[in-house]
C-alpha cells in the first residue's frame, strides 16, 4: 500500500524549524548585543571611540568600557614605550659618506592618541617615525667633520634625540631616548683613521722617550749639582779649619814676640805655663 502523509504534520515541522532557526537568530542577536555593548582596555593601553567610523573624541582608558553595537567601535592604542631602529645614510661635513644606525624609545601621548589616529591613523611608524629619524640624522651629521662624528658622539646624540623630539613631538609622539648604536665610513676613511692613530700613537711613544730621556738627564745634573755642593761644603770646611789653625798659631806668635822672657813670679798651683804649646 502506498504511504500517505499528512499535510498538516508536515506544515507543523516546517513551522518548528523556522521557530528553531529564528529562536536562534534571536539569540545570537542579543548576544551579539550584550558581548558588543562592552569591552576591556588593556594596561598601557588606550581606546579610541568611533561612531560610524568618525572619531568622538572620547578616549577610553583602561579598564571596562561600554559602546553601542552596532554603533560603535573601540581602537586600541598602544601608550607604553616602544622601540625603532633605523639605518640612515647621510654625509658629514667634510663630504664622507655615514651610515648611521639609530635606536629610538618612544612613547604615543595618552590623551592625544585621537588626533594621531584621526590624522595619522596606525601606520605612524612608516609614515611619521622612520622619515623623522632619516631627516634628524642628515641634518645633525652635515655639522660635523667625520672625525667629530666619533669624537664627538654624545653631542651628536643629543643633538639628534633634540630634533628628533621637535619634528615627533607635533603629531603627540614622545621622544624618551636615542641611542646612536654605530657610525660606519667608506673603507678609504677609516683605513686613513687608522693611520692617523698609529701616527699618533707612534707620537705620543716619541714624546714620552723623550720626555724619560729628559728626566733622566735632570736627574744627573742635580746629581752631580749635589756632589759638586759637597765637595764645595768640605773644601770650605778644610779652609775654615785650617784658618783657625793658622790664625791660633799667630796668635800664639804674637804672644812669643812680646814675651821677655821671664816667668810669672807666682804660679796658681796646677797651673800651667802660658803661650807654650809643646806641640
């Protein structure tokens, strides 16, 4: 026998699937809604509000925060200090060629995340940052000699992270430190370098032999200056001696000269006879 269906049972169950299906819509529809009404700001983060895509100007920190869905939508921006390397050619001030390799700390102002994204949007790296240190860098070494550039390094420096702090700080990019981690130069110049050092080095051993040689040669004239005032202080030393010798023999001369003869009618018992010197 054939097999007759119900036209009514078959109505019911399309109509039990719709009402499944649509239960389901329903319910991803609100539960879009609730998990799209609400977000999280990460730590060392902030959130850009958008309306329909247009920036509101309200700047969600971190944290919680809630949106229309829909509506609205959050862009995370990243505020904590971030780093960029960059290689920059560039020349010095005599014409060599530098190539420059710079490492940049920076960090995006928190509440000016919406202007840089309004006018900038995610890309600032590539559109903002690199070209910032290519011109700082070419601007800096064209002061210098290439010879400054090394000996001068931490002026160099300083002069870079101040340019670079002006041409980033007007899109609200913070500089926090440069560090210029090499300078590289055409084989030519540093092979010159090097010559120039072992000059000097060769120079400076020169100077300081002579130098040595110089001292040594003070050392013996004051040596000698010395022995020369010794001998000087016992020569004088004998001449005064023998001076005293001979003045005490004229003296005694004197007396003899003027002595008649006899002897002192008393004598001091113990005592002894005057001007004889046996001797």
């Amino acid at each position: 026998m054939p097999v007759v269906y119900d036209i009514n049972d078959s109505s019911a169950i399309v109509k039990k699937v719709i009402n499944i299906i649509l239960v389901a819509l329903l319910g991803i529809v609100v539960l879009g809604i609730i998990f799209g009404s609400f977000g999280i700001v990460g730590a060392g983060e902030r959130g850009i509000l958008l309306r329909f895509g247009a920036v509101t100007g309200n700047i969600k920190q971190e944290g919680l925060y809630f949106k229309i869905p829909f509506i609205e939508r959050v862009v995370k921006m990243d505020i904590k200090i971030q780093k960029e390397e960059a290689t920059a050619q560039a020349a010095s001030k005599d014409l060599q060629n530098v190539s420059a390799k710079l490492a940049l700390n920076y960090h995006l102002s928190g509440d000016k995340v919406g202007i840089l994204y309004q006018n900038i949007g995610t890309d600032y790296s590539t559109r903002i940052i690199d070209p910032a240190i290519q011109e700082s860098v070419k601007a800096v070494t064209a002061r210098y000699t290439a010879e400054e550039l090394i000996t001068k390094r931490q002026e160099v420096k300083d002069s870079v992270k101040v340019l670079l702090a002006e041409r980033l700080g007007k899109e609200y990019i913070i500089t926090d430190e440069v560090s210029i981690t090499s300078f590289n130069f055409s084989s030519s110049f540093e092979q010159a370098i090097e010559a120039k050092v072992t000059a000097e080095q060769n120079a400076l051993a020169a100077r300081n032999k002579l130098e040595q040689v110089k001292y040594e040669a003070e050392q013996r004239v004051a040596q000698a200056e010395a022995e020369a005032r010794a001998i000087r202080l016992q020569s004088e030393a004998a001449n005064n001696e023998k001076y005293i010798s001979l003045k005490a023999l004229e003296v005694q001369l004197k007396a003899v000269e003027k002595w008649n003869g006899k002897l002192p009618d008393q004598m001091i018992p113990g005592g002894t006879l005057p001007f004889l010197n046996l001797k």
